[in-house]
C-alpha cells in the first residue's frame, strides 16, 4: 500500500519579506527556526491553543540587515539562537524553555549575546555539531569553525561564494560551493588546521545545499543544475542522481528515518523523494521556494516545511489528525491553481496546438508532469500527481501567444522592466529600460539608484544589450531572448507580467550564473532618438556602516580616555546624544526621515555631537567621525547644521599641512565621504553650497598634492561630482564656477590610473559644461580639459569613458 500524499498542515505568518532559511534542530523536539530578509529570525513551536505554532522569539540582526541563515547551539548549558547575516556577522542570542508563554507583540526584542565579525562578506549558511562546534559560510569563500565562540580555524579551498556547510561528527566538514565543488575536510581543532580529504563532483552549476544521510554513508546535494545528488563518502562522483526541478534547487532535507529526501527550488515546488525516485510534488504559489525542512510533529509522521519568497512558511503532513480543515486545503488548492504563470515556466505555444480539457482524463507519465490544456479559451496548466493519480491545476498561463505590453514602474511605462539579483540577501533590483534610451543612461541610473559600484556599468549595458537580443537600440522593435545576468553573464528564465499585475517577486543569485526574471518586452509605440548620459543628476554617496561595531569602539575608547584625560570622556549630555544617534542610525530605512524634508523632527543636538568630535584626541576621534559620515547622509538635522562641513575638515585636520599617517589617512577618508554625503539630504545641499563653504571645500581639496590623497582620490572626485550636480540645479554660487573646473581639471590632469575616479571627474566636467553656469568658464580651460579626456578615453579603452568623452566633445561649449 503506497504511503498517503503530504497535505497542508498550517501556514506560518511572522516575516514581512522573503524567508530565507528553515532550520529545524533536533529530529525529536518540536521546534523551527527561520530567518527572514526582513531583517528577523523567528524561533517557532506548538501552540498550547491550537494545532498552528507560536512565535516562541523574534530577534533582530545586527544593523537590521537581511538575515540569511538560522541555526542553534548549546553552550555552557544554555541554548542560543544562531544568526548569519549579510554583513558576515555572526550572531547568538538566549534560547527560552520550551515552555515559556510567547512574546508580547510590542516588547523589546533581545539584545544578541555574541557579534563575531570575521566574515567580509554575507554569511549565508551555518552549521552546528552536537558537540557545540559552528561552522559558518560566507561569500568570501571561506568557511570559519567557531568554539566557544571564538574562531578555532578557518577553511579556504573553494574557488567562489560557500553556499553549504555540513559537519559529519566532530572532526569532518562538507563544504560546498559556487564552484561546483562539494569539499570533505578533515579538522584538527587543537591546531587550528583543515585538510581536505575528498573532493565530489557531478553538478554542472553551483551546489546550493547538503543533508546528511541518517545511516552516515553519505549525503545529498542539490544545486543550480536543477538535480538532486545521493554520495557515498568514499565515491567522488554521485552513485544516483535525481532530475524533476526545472529550475535552480535551492534545498535538500533528509529524512531522519532514511526513506529519501525533500527538496524546493525556484521552479515553485516542493518536492519528496525516495532513493530512486520522485514520490511527490507539491506546487505553491510563488515561484521562489528558498528553503525547506523535516520537522518533528509529536507523531510518528513529521511535517515538511517551506519557505518562500511570498514571507510565509507552510506545513504541511500526511498526519490526518493534524491537516488543515477540508474548507482551508481546497482554499489552498485554489490559489494554486490560479496563480498565473508564465510563458518561460510552462513552455511557449500557440493556443492553436494545444489539446482541450479531454488531455486530463488520460494518465501522467510521472509524478510533477505538467502539460497545458486549452479550456474555453484559457490556457490552463496542470501537474499531475502520481500519489492521488489526478491532474492538479497549478495556474493559468499568461501571454501564451507570446503578446508583449508595456510594463509599469514607479508610474512609469517602461518596454523591459527587469528584476536583477546583484547580491544573496538582498531583494531583487528593478532594472527599467526603454529600448528608445541609451543603455549608458539606463545602466548609470540604476546603479545610482542602488548606490552599486560605477565599475558593473559596461557589465550592466552588455546586459541590456543581450536581454533586448533582436531590438534595435534606439529604434525598438522584436522581442528577447534569454536572461543573462549583467553581473554574472549566466542565464535565467524569463517572465512575462502584465503590466495592471504588477512585476512578480523572484529571486537569484551572486557568484551563480542568474539574474532573477525579466519581464515582457513590447515595442515602444513612438521611436526616439537615443541620448547620452548627460546631465548625470543622482548624487553619489557612502552609507555603509556597522552601527553596533562603532557603539562598541566608542565605548571602549572612552574607557581609555577616561583613564587619562577625564575631562575628554563623554558627558552625559554628550551620552544621551550618542544614544539617539545609535537608534536613530540603526532604524530601519522605511522609518528614516525624507531626504529631502526640511524639519524632520530628530530629537538629537547635531552642535553638541560635533562638538564631542573636536574634542576627542586625533588617534580615537575615528568612530565619531564614521558616525558623522553616517549623519551626512541619512539625518536631514545633521545637514542642517551650517558648522558641518567646517567640523569635518578641522576633524582630519585638513586644513593644516599634510603629514603622512595610520591616523590621518583614516580620518581623511571618513571626513571626506562625510562631506560627499552631505549632498544626500535637501537641507545638507543647502549647507555644503554656501558661497563660504564651497570656497573653504575647493581649497583644501585642490590644495594637497595630489598624491598624497592615496585610496580617497575617488571621494575628491565624488565630491566634485555632487557639486557639479547641484551646478546642473542651478544653486551652485555662480562667482565659485571656476574654483569647481580648477578641481575638476586638477583631478583629470594628475589621476592615471583609477578608472572610476577618472569617470567621476569626467561627469563631473560633462555636467558642468551642460549646467546653466557654462557660459561663465573660460573657453582655453575647456578645450584642455575635453583633450584630457579623450586622450585618457583612448588610453583607458573603457568603452563607457570612450562614450562620455565623445559626447562631452560634441558639446558646443
């Protein structure tokens, strides 16, 4: 007798975006844990008052950045929460009893009980050994042991990001990677040395997850090739491989018992396996599954678990006792079948080719089949379910004759709108095009818009170029192709969405070979004219910040301050200052003040918080300054402040002499991205373009040779960039235009080397020449400064440099 298929149980709500990772730790106790981009991890378990479960505890990571894996561990008698997140730290907090009554809505979150910043980058998967080891993986491509939360080891034998960490007992390792590679290390803690034992091969695209074998023969595998691997420790290549995903396989959960394994992927599935075959597929109705988990019940069945892309969880069982009322699975089953599914998950044909509603009443070939059927004029799509033998309608199939439409953005009709995943952790990009618009300009806006490095910009227009492959740039016309990620080159499936719907939620992956998907193009019902780049008007900034890391600084720097010099330490004004400035910085960006509001009610005093600035010692005023960076861009009062920009040149001593330094390089680097933030915010606009100030900031800018500016020449050109932004506006004071060029042609005439401060200066030119001051600027200056750039354009070879010089030559200036 074949076992009864897997039911929903229940669906969880706790997180307000993507559910990044499911970790149930213990094969008998009835617990679940999940992390979120949304910034949280939720600990789950059984309610006292229903068959759903209670939030047993909510944290928040570090800085409120995305968290990107959960797990748990026992020290010192004590259980903790685990947290990775994007910003590689580690994480632990205080796990209550089993018993303890689920937190009040509005209480205070927990206060982590361990940071541990090792990591340079997202940590995106962890793992924990009974005996209290914790391996994390990182994009970094390393893998750290910790023991008692101190790092033991470090692994780095991988090629690309780590996406999967295993611990096979307490001396061996799995790794696997973007790479391709799954990696068995040997440890040896007491020396804090791995060595690599066997490496596995069989994927052909990255390996995303790893679940042990109960019997400790082996391991599965799962990854981007779309299949699922069974090992055998002692095999390098697999002994079965499984095929039925259609997409990137995100997870793989063993079963504790060793009758197979569940898996869930981008394809929009949640899918049971046995040994040697496919048993189950359990359609949802989102297309991102992220993660999956065997989670104990109390019975002798435990449930299966998902999480998705849509920020819920679901449970679901083949216990009847504990399924979901017959009302709430046919609701569920309803929701499937209507979601809207797209060309490229389903196949695109004619509806002149395909069968009508008597296809169904043959049999599927095998379990997740799915075949569409025209039904009244809709193009209806159904997967076949070999443990109930009926065809299950999993959506409706949208644009199925291949009909393009406009897309909408922001307001805007736009003929591609694009999702693009440039980093794990962090929810998919909008990329909005208009086939009648130079790529350079599309290309420079969004990576503005996303504060993402200037150097993906040849990356992200040959991306543009591939994804609209048949159109005329310029002219439009035709359809694309396949999606190729601009940051990767790898391909992805396309979506159509239509345009009163709404761009669906997907998701992919850095270090992978993915984009997320694009959707519909349609042709432009006017053709343009393509234009340059020019005016540039985003202001470019530097916000990224470790709150808690610099609190921590601070804190303990006072400490020796206080011992020395008491008259220095902070005051208790100068305290409570400090404190609204730690929550203000650490708010979540939907409850940060407008940019561009003028009285953003902060409840802080920006004098008294410059003025503990200027009176630390040079060598410990570094964190206060990084503070100020932070204030620049995000707090509307900072910019307020007309002592600001005066504070952060006297804070690196820049207008004094020039001496080499640890110290003065540091905080020159801090104070300059202040200044350059400034521009974020209306009032700090208004501050930095004084008549006075922009005077002071020309002078000690141009005033240092320029080799002496080391790794912060591209924040000179940053902030000769943002002014010549606000000289585009018109509010730039006129009788300063010439200081502005003489930055700007000093900045072109001495840099060499670094392309991105080259470009920035280059913009910065462009801008000026197009802004209303161009009148103003001497004709001699001008012609030597566009042969700068098309001398440094040719040399460079850098097709976006080639492209701005020769529009910046073409102006009649």
């Amino acid at each position: 007798m074949s076992s009864p298929p897997y039911q929903l149980a229940f669906t969880l709500h706790g997180h307000a975006a993507d559910v990044r990772n499911l970790c149930a730790p213990s094969p008998e106790i009835p617990l679940l844990l999940s992390a979120s981009r949304d910034g949280s991890a939720i600990v789950w378990g059984p309610s006292s008052k229903s068959k759903e479960w209670d939030v047993k505890l909510r944290v928040e990571g570090p800085e409120k950045r995305f968290v990107s894996c959960v797990g748990l561990t026992r020290w010192n008698g004590q259980a903790y929460l685990l947290l990775g997140s994007q910003s590689g730290v580690l994480s632990s907090y205080i796990l209550p009893s089993g018993d303890t009554a689920p937190p009040p809505v509005d209480g205070p979150l927990e206060e982590p009980q361990h940071t541990l910043v090792e990591h340079r980058q997202n940590l995106c998967c962890l793992d924990t050994s009974k005996g209290g080891l914790i391996a994390t993986g990182s994009w970094d491509k390393s893998v750290i042991v910790w023991k008692d939360f101190k790092k033991v080891l470090t692994v780095q034998s991988h090629d690309q990001a780590i996406w999967a960490v295993k611990f096979v007992g307490e001396d061996r390792l799995l790794t696997a990677s973007a790479d391709k590679k799954i990696i068995l290390h040997s440890l040896d803690i007491a020396s804090g040395r791995s060595t690599p034992l066997q490496t596995y091969t069989g994927h052909s695209e990255p390996v995303r997850g790893l679940s042990l074998k109960p019997d400790g023969s082996g391991f599965w595998s799962c990854a981007n090739d779309g299949n699922i691997n069974i090992y055998s420790f002692d095999q390098p290549s697999p002994k079965t491989t499984l095929s039925g995903h259609t997409s990137f396989v995100y997870s793989i959960s063993a079963f504790p018992d060793g009758s197979g394994a569940i898996s869930s992927g981008e394809d929009g599935t949640l899918r049971v396996w046995s040994e040697t075959e496919l048993v189950q597929t359990i359609p949802h109705t989102s297309n991102s599954l992220w993660s999956s988990a065997i989670v104990p019940s109390g019975l002798s069945s435990p449930y299966i678990a998902s999480s998705s892309s849509d920020s819920t969880i679901r449970l679901f069982t083949k216990e009847e006792r504990l399924m979901a009322t017959a009302e709430e699975r046919a609701e569920w089953d309803k929701e499937v079948g209507g979601r809207q599914l797209d060309k490229s998950q389903v196949g695109d044909v004619k509806q002149s080719d395909l069968p009508g509603i008597e296809a169904l009443g043959r049999e599927g070939k095998k379990d997740g089949q799915v075949i569409m059927i025209k039904n009244n004029g809709v193009v209806e799509a159904y997967q076949w379910s070999q443990p109930t033998s009926t065809w299950q309608q999993i959506g409706q199939v949208v644009d199925a004759i291949g009909q393009g439409r406009k897309q909408l953005y922001e307001g805007q009709e736009y003929d591609y709108v694009f999702d693009v995943d440039v980093s794990e952790g962090m929810p998919p990009l909008k990329l909005p095009y208009n086939v009648a618009e130079n790529p350079w300009i599309a290309a420079q806006r969004f990576l503005n818009k996303h504060e993402l490095p200037s150097t993906y910009c040849e990356q992200v227009v040959e991306f543009i170029q591939k994804n609209t492959a048949g159109v005329t740039l310029g002219q439009g016309s035709g359809g694309g192709n396949e999606y190729v990620d601009p940051f990767t080159g790898g391909s992805r499936y396309t979506g159509a969405t239509s345009a009163n719907a709404g761009s669906s939620y997907g998701g992919g992956d850095p270090f992978t070979g993915s984009g997320a998907y694009s959707s519909s193009p349609a042709p432009p019902s006017q053709p343009q004219r393509s234009n340059g780049i020019l005016p540039v008007k985003t202001y470019l900034s530097f916000k990224q910040m470790n709150v808690n890391a610099a609190k921590a600084k601070i804190a303990q720097l006072n400490d020796e301050i206080k011992a020395t010099s008491s008259d220095m330490a902070i005051s208790d004004e100068e305290e409570k200052t400090l404190n609204e400035i730690y929550a203000l910085l650490s708010s979540p960006t939907v409850s940060l003040p407008s940019p561009e509001t003028r009285d953003s009610k902060e409840r802080y005093d920006p004098e008294v918080f410059l003025g503990l600035v200027g009176k630390w010692p040079e060598d410990k005023r570094f964190p206060l300054i990084d503070l100020s960076r932070c204030l620049a861009a995000l707090s509307p009062l900072f910019g307020s402040s007309p002592s600001a920009p005066d504070a952060l040149i006297k804070a690196c001593a820049l207008d004094t002499p020039w001496s080499p330094g640890k110290t003065r390089e540091t905080n020159t680097l801090l104070s300059l991205r202040g200044l350059a933030n400034l521009f974020v915010t209306a009032n700090g606009r208004q501050t930095i373009s004084q008549p006075q100030t922009v005077e002071s900031i020309s002078s000690v800018l141009r005033g240092l040779e320029w080799n002496s500016w080391g790794n912060r020449k591209v924040v000179v050109a940053t902030i000769a960039l943002n002014y010549s932004i606000v000289a585009v506006g018109g509010n730039f004071p006129v009788q300063h235009t010439e200081k502005l060029l003489d930055l700007i042609i000093y900045i072109l005439s001495n840099e060499k080397e670094d392309l991105e401060t080259i470009y920035r200066a280059s913009v910065a030119l462009g801008n000026l020449l197009v802004s209303p001051l161009a009148g103003s600027l001497k004709v001699g200056e001008i012609s030597n400064a566009k042969s700068t750039i098309s001398k440094l354009a040719n040399e460079k070879g850098e097709k976006r440099l080639k492209d701005l010089a020769k529009e910046i030559e073409g102006l009649g200036v």
